[in-house]
C-alpha cells in the first residue's frame, strides 16, 4: 500500500492520557479529501519492530491542510501508544496510510444519534463536521469516566450547544439506553464508538428493541492480544514466519516482507482474511467479523486481531 | 413471456409473520391480502400493540373476519387514498422498532414501501406478502399510464392503447413491471395473449 508522508507539526495534551497530534504533508501541499468517520493507519518505526495502529481522523474533512488524530496511552500499550506519547516531537516524518471509512454516516437516515464512550469520541469529531455542513438532525451523547477524561468536550460544547448531551460517570450521570433508543421518530439511525461493553449494551438494547440492524452502526477497533508464539506457514510463497507472543500474525508477517492485505487492523472490516490449510492447534477468533459459523469451521482468519493456540499453522498466501 | 431464469429486479415475497422484537407493529393490506392478516392474527400474537388498516376491494372482503379479530385495532378505508393518509400519519408518529407489514397485490405493497421510505425506512425492513392473484401493473414506457390488473403476457395499455408485451423488469419505485409495445417492427403482427399471471 503506498503510504502517505507527513510531518508532525503540533502536539497538544488534550486530556489525561490523551495527546492530540497534528500531521501536515510532507511535501507541503494537500493532503487527500476524506468523509466523516474515516480512520488513518499510523506506521511507528520503533526500534526494533514497526508498529501500525488505526487512529480516527479528528478534523473537519473540510480542511485538507492538516489530519488531526487523538492518541490515549494505553496502560497495557504493546508499543504503539507509548511510541506516539514519547518518541514522536513536533518536526517528525511518519508515514501513514490513505483515509478509509469503515464508520460513514447512512445517507438516508433521517435523525442520527451519535453515542461516545471515552476514547470512543474520536470518530465522531469529523462527523459532527459533516452533519453540521449538511444540516442533519443529529445528537452527540458523551459518556465520561470524568471531565478530566472528556477529551474535546470545549470544543463540541461549542461547535454543538445543546445537541451535546454529557453523561459524567463522576456525577452519576448514567447513559440510559433503555430511554434513548425507545423513543426514537421512525428513520433514526444509530451509532456508538466505545469500550466493549458499552457498545455491547447499545448493540443488544437496540435488537430487543426492535431496531432493524441497517440503522445500526459501530465501530469497535480492537487490539491484538497477547497470545502464545508459533510458527506460521505460507503455502504459496513457501515461506515460514514466526509469531512472537506480543505480536499479531499481520505484523509478523510485515517483518518478514510479506505483502499482506488489511484496512482496519482492529478485526472490524474483513479486508484481511486468509485461508487456513491446516494447524496442529486451534484457532483463537478475536474478530468482530467472521459470522460464527465461519469461525467455527477453521478455515478461515483474520491475522490482524486472531491467533492460534498451536505450534503451527498453515496459510493460503 | 420471460421464464426459468432469474432477473435481479423482479422482487420475492415471503408470508408475514410477526417480528416479535418490536415496539409497536403496524399492518396495511387491501383486497384479497385481507386473509393473510386474518392467518397472521390467528398466530400467537406479539405482546406490543397491533393496528391494521384494512381496504376491501370489489373483489375480496375481509372485514368481517378482522374485525373479531382485532376490534378497535382495526380501521377499514373505503379508499385506498384514505388508507395511505392513516398510514402516512402513523409514520409520523412512529418510533423506532415499530414493525411495517404490508400484504396486497404488488403496486399496493411498493406503495406502501415508498411512503415508508420516505419517513427513513428501509425497503428490507418492510416486510411484504403478495395476495394471491399474481396480476402486474404495467409501466407503458410510451406514454407513462400504468395498467393495473393485469394477468397476461400481452395487454393493452389504458393510457395509449399501444399492444403491450409485459416485461419481468420491475421498477420498486413505480410498483409496475415495464410494458414495451409489441408491434413496433411489424405493426399489427400481435400474438395471441395468454394469462400467465392468474
Ligand atoms: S484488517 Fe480489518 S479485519 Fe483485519
């Protein structure tokens, strides 16, 4: 994938754990146009591996000068956040990947009700853009932890007035989905970015409910987990790639030289998938993905999120 | 006639069954479709509230059956133009999870489709069943009139009276299949109609 260079050239603590990174290219000129929702995948050449992690575009899609994304330090960061908190300065190159939406805003919603958890916020910030420029009836929910973790939140209370609606944890505001999703006028759409929890809740409020799945959209980017080492076989190149406990299949396979597919590196989007030939273990699915049957058959993975349990395994690639 | 193959814009119908997941569901049916929400209403009923309108036709009328079925939840239209105006302001007040359910023949279900389309609602997410008689209405693409009821595969149009051969090209936005004059290259060279859609 060609990758697009950018120099950093602002850095801002925007909350507790939450810096805010301003990219302009590296030539000077424009930077590609892209709609609300879309994510960049940010390569991190750390000193001994790359790390490649998806942020949300934060800027309004509007300007095409800068991207702005949001990065949280994760407490158990692999590399990546970390490498963006205490690496990056104002002045660095990086490469990032051309703007992909996973998480658009439906064209035929009539009222679109937009719910954040935390970090969750951040692909919500370029659509608030897109619905302000087209005029949408829509409504931002916000749930914090505390105001200290509301990333952005002088910013939407200006930009949104009253269509911003805080849930403060602190102040026992709690996110009501029971409320919110039932008296919704016909043609509403929905859609949460959070922790897993939340978006689970929201998801199975809204089924009980009754809401057709179409009007319901999430975004979820999940992270590699930490898993056990094994060796990976590649039946068409003929090549054999090891995976360590800390990285995911896609990234071993990166570091070998291996031209893999991938858009959403979070198990979200389905670009990634690979056939499995054979293994000698089992497969761990951490996907949102495949459907259950699919993951149940043990012929197919998705190597951005997803692992095995074994000493081998091999792949149609 | 078009036959044994497949054409992508011709729609499928299901029978309806209740969507027990809901807030609210909302039924409209004409004609002969009445005695599929007389079925429906015999099945084990969903626990959210239910309201059908109903318009009964020359050919079929069910109101009697559906109304000691579903009492007050019932609303019988002397026309379908009264019906429409009853479902358009139920749209209106509608939430979320309030389930749509047509039954008629196939111009009264994409009625009933694009009025909820207008209000934001998908076309999958009303559920349709076609009435009995498999009779189309026909689009003239000459002269724009559409035909209703018809059940051949040639058919005058009422608007040009041009011969026309009934296509499997349906548009949802219409609700009609498209008509295409016959004789075009030999004028008068009609074949014999014969009734394929009963
Ligand atoms: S890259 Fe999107 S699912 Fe793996």
């Amino acid at each position: 994938m060609s990758a697009l260079k950018v120099i950093v050239s602002a850095i801002e603590q925007v909350a507790d754990g939450i810096c805010h990174f301003t990219f302009a290219a590296a030539d000077g000129g424009e930077l590609p146009g892209f709609s609300g929702g879309s994510h960049v995948v940010v390569s991190m050449p750390a000193h001994n591996r790359t790390y490649r992690n998806a942020y949300s575009l934060l800027s309004s899609p509007a300007d095409r000068r800068n991207y702005q994304i949001a990065v949280r330090l994760q407490e158990q960061s692999r590399g990546g956040s970390r490498f963006m908190h205490e690496q990056v300065k104002v002045g660095s190159r990086l490469d990032i990947s051309w703007p992909v939406n996973l998480f658009p805003i439906s064209r035929v919603g009539h009222k679109h009700i937009l719910v954040a958890g935390g970090i969750g916020i951040t692909p919500f910030m370029s659509q608030v853009h897109e619905l302000l420029r087209t005029g949408a009836d829509f409504e931002l929910h916000y749930a914090f932890r505390s105001p200290q973790y509301a990333g952005f939140i002088d910013q939407l209370q200006q930009l949104l007035g009253k269509n911003l609606i805080c849930h403060d944890q602190s102040q026992r505001q709690v996110l009501d989905l029971q409320a919110l999703l039932s008296q919704q006028p016909l043609g509403t759409h929905v859609y949460v970015c959070g922790p897993a929890g939340m978006v689970d809740a929201l998801l199975s409020t809204a089924y009980e409910l009754g809401w057709p799945d179409a009007h319901v959209h999430h975004e979820e980017f999940l992270a590699p987990p930490i898993g056990e080492p094994f060796t990976l076989r590649l039946k068409q190149s003929g090549k054999s790639v090891e995976v360590g406990a800390e990285v995911s299949m896609l990234e071993a396979m990166e570091a070998a030289g291996v031209d893999a597919p991938y858009l959403c590196r979070g198990g979200a989007c389905g670009r990634c998938e690979l056939e499995v030939l054979a293994t000698d273990g089992v497969i761990e699915h951490h996907d949102h993905y495949l459907s259950d049957a699919e993951k149940g058959s043990g012929k197919k993975i998705m190597p951005c999120v997803s692992r095995a349990k074994c000493s081998f395994i091999e792949l149609n690639l | 006639m078009q036959h044994g193959y497949w054409i992508r814009s011709k729609p499928v119908y299901h029978s309806l069954s209740w969507q027990h997941r809901a807030q609210a569901h909302v039924l409209v049916a004409n004609g002969e479709a009445g005695r599929s929400i007389v079925r429906l209403l015999h099945q084990r009923l969903p626990d959210q509230p239910i309201t059908v309108l109903y318009h009964p036709t020359q050919e079929a009328d069910y109101s009697k059956s559906l109304v000691s079925l579903a009492g007050e939840n019932l609303h019988v239209f002397k026309r379908e133009s009264e019906l429409w105006h009853r479902f358009e302001q139920i749209l209106q007040q509608s939430v979320m999870g309030t389930r749509l359910y047509a039954a008629g023949n196939e111009y009264f279900l994409w009625q009933a489709t694009t009025l909820a389309a207008s209000h934001g609602v998908l076309s999958g997410d009303v559920m349709r069943e076609q009435a009995s008689s498999l009779a189309r209405s026909v689009y003239c693409v000459h002269c724009k009139t559409i035909s209703h009821r018809v059940t051949t595969n040639i058919a005058i149009c009422t608007g040009c009276q041009r011969h026309l051969l009934v296509r499997d090209h349906f548009s949802r936005r219409l609700g009609a299949y498209m008509g295409l004059m016959i004789d075009a290259e030999e004028p008068g060279n009609v074949p014999e109609a014969e009734e394929v859609y009963p």
